[in-house]
C-alpha cells in the first residue's frame, strides 16, 4: 500500500515538532534557529526571505557567529581574478546535504549559498546588496538572542 | 527599553515580536510552549502535514494551530496563514494586528 507523501519520513529527517531557539528579522528576511526537544540534540536553521524559504540542520549555535563574521569581512573589490582561498568559504551544514555560504570573488557585498543534498537537484542562494543588509542584520538578532 | 536576556518571559515576547506575531486584536498569537534539553521554556513549531503549505514550519499556539507567515499578495498585506489541524482543515488569514481578514 503506498504510503501518503505526509507519512514518508526518513532516518535522519527532522523532527515533526520542534522549539524555537533563536530568531531574528528585518525587512523581508527572517532567520530563526530551532533545536529538537527530545531525541538527540539537533538544531536547524530557517531563512525566509521574499521568495525562498531553506532549512537545514547545522552542527551547532556557534554556526552563528561564524556566519556573521565571515560576511561581515567585506574585503572590497579584488578586480575578480577567481582567486580562491580556504576563507573564501564556510560549510554551515550539520546536517546530510551539504550547506556552503561562498564569498564572491568579483563583489565584496555578494554571497551565495549553495545547498547540495547527497541526492538530490542543487540549490543556490545569492545574496547581494540591500539583501545582504537586512540578512545581517537579522543574524545579529539571533546572535543576540543566542547570548 | 533593552530585554532582559535572563528574563525567559522577556526573552520570549521578544521572540514573538521579532517574528511579527500578533499579541493584540481579535485573534492574538497565544504560544503553546515546549521545554528545552535545559528545562527552558521555549515557544513549539511544528510542521505543517497538509495543504499548500506542507513541509513548512511554525509557530504552534495553544489550540494546536501552525501559524505559517505569507506575503502580501492579491488584496491581502503580509498576513498568517493559521494552519487549523496541521492543514487538513484549511486555514485561516490573520493579519499583523490580530484581525481575521476574510
């Protein structure tokens, strides 16, 4: 007997219910952070922005911080030679997909976040200008909700 | 004035504010709650099961209804879609002053 779409779950998958940990907007983006209340310790994060909604599981609450400083460097334009270095990116995912927040090599104020499940089509993320603002600025809410 | 991270109750208002929430009007947001691995009290979300807005999660309220946030759209601003039985029952359109919009 088939089983219906809202039944399937998988080993691994997140939990039906969970609790809202931290959470932080502005303008049409929200980021929140939820943790699992029994089974193991897993938390997952959630953007919401004017036309995507992403959640993924990360590995821990200090993602958070990280996240933040790594936007935050903004190194100005670098002329985009391509040049790569290991702090031109950050893995975020704690999860089986594979989350990468990457820094642009051409803009200093643009990012991409690249979610690639093991299986599965690829999903990617650009987050740029006034975007980026308002991304900050609701990650600097969970980090202060966090504390 | 500045929340009191120590406060949970503060901590917790200022999580519904921070989400939009509606805590006045005719039909207010009215958390249930769940503990964390720390014995915290912290607002519950749940996946939505059913409907258009499956997979999604939100904030539970206490007669068990997902509050899911939807953009403005058609004739209706940024408002909650309030998922009645995790979707299976439809929904219905709350708006961030806590009015049901039709």
């Amino acid at each position: 007997m088939a089983i219906p779409r809202e039944r399937r779950t998988k080993a691994g998958a997140p939990p039906r219910e969970l609790g809202l940990t931290a959470i932080g907007s502005s303008g049409p983006w929200e980021i929140a952070v939820d943790e699992s209340t029994s089974g193991p310790n897993r938390w997952f994060a959630q953007i919401e922005g004017p036309s995507i909604y992403l959640r993924f599981e990360i590995a821990s609450l200090e993602i958070v911080e990280e996240i933040l400083e790594f936007l935050a460097r903004s190194a100005g334009e670098n002329g985009g030679h391509g040049h790569e270095s290991p702090s031109d990116s950050l893995a975020i995912s704690g999860g089986k997909s594979e989350v990468l927040l990457l820094r642009d090599d051409e803009f200093s104020d643009r990012f991409f976040l690249v979610i690639q499940p093991s299986k599965g089509p690829l999903t990617r993320l650009t987050i740029a200008g006034d975007d980026l603002t308002h991304v900050l600025a609701a990650l600097r809410q969970v980090a202060e909700d966090l504390r | 004035m500045a929340k009191d991270a120590s406060d949970p109750q503060q901590k917790i208002e200022q999580q519904i504010k921070n989400a939009g929430l509606p805590t006045h009007g005719v039909a207010p947001f009215r958390p249930a709650f769940d503990k964390n691995k720390k014995g915290e009290l912290i607002v519950k979300k749940a996946r939505v099961e059913h409907g258009p807005r499956i997979g999604k999660y939100g904030y539970v309220d206490t007669q068990g209804r997902i509050w899911i946030k939807d953009r403005a759209h058609g004739k209706y601003p940024d408002h909650w879609d309030v998922q009645e039985n995790g979707g299976k029952l439809g929904r219905t359109r709350v708006d961030s002053d806590g009015n049901i919009l039709p």
